[in-house]
C-alpha cells in the first residue's frame, strides 16, 4: 500500500469517529506515523493559509511542503486515491464526487449528534446547518418507520395490527412532542437534542434488523420478539440518559421521552 507523504490530516479531537478513520489510516500505512494531528492542537505556522473555521466543518489534509491544502471530500479521496490508484477515475468522476461531497457533509455537519463528544472546549465549533439537521431528521424518521412497520408484525397478536403508516406516525409524533418539550424547556438546545434523539431511534431500529432478517428464515415465538425488543428499549432508555447528561438536560426531556412510549404502548396494545 502506497503511503502519502508529507501530508497530515487535521481531525476533530473532540468527534470520537474523526478520530477512529483517520487513526485507521495511519495504522494501515495510507498516511505517515505524523500524518495526522487535532486541529485543537495544529500551531499556526503548520499552514498561514488555513481555513480554520472551514477546517472544523470539513476534514483538512495539508501538504507540508507547499501549503496546498484540501477540504472535505477531497482530503479522503486523495488519501485513498494515492493508496487505491484504482479508485482514481471514479474520484474523476464528477456526479459521484457531487453525491459524495452531499453524503459527506450530511455527516460531518451531523457527526455531534451522531456521536457526541464529551467536551466542547475548542474555540471554534463546526458549524450548525438547519438544512442538513433536518435532512438528517427526515432520513433517520423514515428509516426508523420502515424498519418497525416490518417488527411490528413479528409482536402480534402481543400487540394490534396498525396500519401501513402507523409507525412513521408514532416515530413523527415522539419528533414533534419532543420537540415542542425541548423548545419549552431549553430552545437553545432543541436541534441538538431532536438529532441526537433521533440517533438512538436509528441505532435501535437497526439492533432490530437482526431479528427481522432471522424471521425470515425460522419461525420467532411472539413472545421472544416482544422480549427481544423491550430489550433494546431499555438500551435506549440508558442510552437517552447519557446522552441528555452530556447536554446537561437534566431528566426532563427522559421522563417525556418514556411517558410518551408508555401512552403509545397502552393505545396500541
């Protein structure tokens, strides 16, 4: 594998998944043992030219010896494509660099609700984009509704058999309710707290997936499906209390979030 020389990338110290890839690159050889560093931590001098608010939003990659400097979406595709010549043409290819560049920054500018840090302490933050958070909203919602309008037929007769769009309406109403609680409580924070509500809605829908998938090929008792879920509710429950501590939310917004599920289960069961 061909490594990039005299290159260094400049990850966000405080976004645990920019800190996964670009350790991931470096440890497979595609950058230099100094081939990445925090922007928290990159002096001045490493680049005058530096776009440093730009550099937090979109992943820098800078050639230490002529300052040249890539943003986003081209920083990964030279590391990769200098490593991969293979996957040259196709990071020539403008409509996939367009969709790339789109899926790129849908997840950069969401990567704080994604995976949240446990600290905030850099002057310069990434910049917020209602835009791409209710993108990011709208995608999770429908994605979390298809994947329990499949579960819900694996609970029955534990609970009613809805409609086609049922689930979608319970998933948007907890959106709205919750929303409108945030708003009340702490308006600041709203966006905040809906994406990353919305994350632990996503990350449950797909801990469901397995069980789906196994539906299909061997026959699941009610009962172990009702189980198997409560579980995964559960995991949330912890997972929305962590998650409202790092915003210093308080219990509020979780004793909502449960109250809301609890009114749900009663009207469907």
């Amino acid at each position: 594998m061909k490594t990039l020389h005299n290159h260094i990338i400049l990850y966000d110290a405080e976004c645990p998944m920019c800190n996964l890839y670009t350790k991931a690159f470096v440890n497979a050889g595609m950058l230099d043992d100094t081939g990445r560093t925090a922007y928290q931590e990159t002096p001045e001098m490493l680049c005058p030219l530096i776009d440093r608010q730009r550099a937090v939003n979109e992943i820098a990659l800078v050639n230490t010896e002529t300052g040249e400097v890539n943003y986003g979406i081209e920083s990964l595709f030279k590391v990769i494509g200098n490593s991969f010549p293979a996957f040259k043409g196709l990071f020539s290819f403008k409509p996939f660099v367009w969709i790339s560049a789109k899926c790129y920054a849908f997840i950069s500018y969401n990567r704080r609700v994604i995976i949240p840090a446990n600290n905030h302490d850099y002057a310069i933050q990434p910049t917020f984009s209602l835009k791409l958070r209710l993108a990011y909203l709208l995608f999770t919602w429908f994605i979390v509704g298809t994947v329990l309008t499949q579960y819900a037929g694996l609970l029955v007769p534990m609970i009613s058999t809805g409609n086609a769009w049922r689930e979608y309406l319970i998933c948007g109403g907890q959106i709205l309710f919750q929303g409108i609680v945030v708003s009340l409580y702490a308006p600041i924070k709203r966006w905040d707290y809906l994406g990353n509500m919305m994350t632990i809605s996503f990350a449950g829908a797909l801990l469901l997936l397995p069980l789906i998938i196994a539906a299909q090929l061997i026959a699941i008792p009610p009962m172990i499906s009702t189980l198997y879920f409560l579980a995964i509710a559960g995991l949330m429950f912890l997972e929305h209390i962590r998650r409202t501590k790092l915003l210093k939310l308080g219990w509020l917004l979780t004793i909502t979030w449960a109250l809301y599920r609890l009114f749900v289960l009663l009207i469907i069961i």
